[in-house]
C-alpha cells in the first residue's frame, strides 16, 4: 500500500522545479502546516512549520518537505528519504511492526494518543523508513492532487 517516496529539500520551490523538469512531474499547491503536532522520542511533542508538496501523477507520489533546523524534517540532518503507506489502523500496525525490531522516529501524537494519523518508523540496523499515513486523510489528499482542496 506504498503510496509516495518522500525527500527531506533544503529550498521546496527549487526541488519543485529541478524534480519536475528533470522527471516530468507535476506538483500539487505547496502546502504549510504552521503547526503541525509532531512527536519524538527526543524532544517530545512539538509544533512545527513545514511546507509540503506532492507530485499529482499517481498511484506512486514524489513528496517534497522542509522543515525547522534541529528537527525531524531538518534537510541537514538527514534526507528524510522513506515510503509512505496507507495504514487502516496505525495503532495496530505501529504495534506490529515494533514486534519485528521497527522503532518509532516521529509521529504526528504522542504514543499514549495513538501516533495520530502518521507515524515514521525506522528499521533494525538503520535502512529505509516508513511513514504510516492513517486512510482517514485520504480523501484530502485525493482533493489536493486533484487541485480541488487542501490539507486543512
């Protein structure tokens, strides 16, 4: 149920445009989440500002983010390259995959609120991550790429 490839950029109008151009891609409305809830380990819940966009073509999506300096969405301190899935109960697939050596990096709640509706997990020994995206949100998204609505 992988549904888009995500990438940590430093400057989003300037990946829009080389992605783009390079791979014929189309791009959604850029978004901003002013304050987005996200969760770590590290720093607990927190409120950040990040801009997002998604190439409309699917059913495989190129997902462009960046963030604040220091967080998880930072492009210095990683690429944020990871796959995206729809997750009909993200509580209960967290869970399972925990039980294989998975560990939560981010989540849009906190554990005891269940991760919220997305939740980034990174595998044993390091490796390509996961972003499970609860299908509650999929019907917004489908209205985004369509260029008929928002994330909000």
């Amino acid at each position: 149920r992988i549904f888009h490839t995500g990438l940590l950029v430093r400057d989003l109008r300037a990946a829009m445009d080389h992605y783009g151009r390079t791979l014929n891609l189309t791009w959604a409305e850029p978004f901003t989440f002013e304050a987005l809830p996200l969760w770590t380990p590290q720093a607990g819940l927190q409120q950040l500002r990040i801009e997002v966009t998604y190439s409309v073509a699917g059913p495989q999506h190129l997902e462009l983010v960046t963030g604040p300096k220091g967080t998880h969405y930072d492009p210095e301190l990683h690429t944020g390259f990871h796959v995206g899935c729809w997750a009909d109960d993200v509580r209960a697939e967290v869970a399972a995959m925990q039980r294989h050596g998975w560990q939560v990096s981010a989540a849009g709640a906190t554990p005891e609120q269940g991760w919220g509706t997305f939740v980034f997990l990174e595998p044993p020994g390091g490796g390509l991550a996961v972003e499970l995206v609860s299908v509650e949100l999929l019907p917004k998204f489908e209205q985004w790429w369509a260029g008929t609505g928002s994330l909000a």
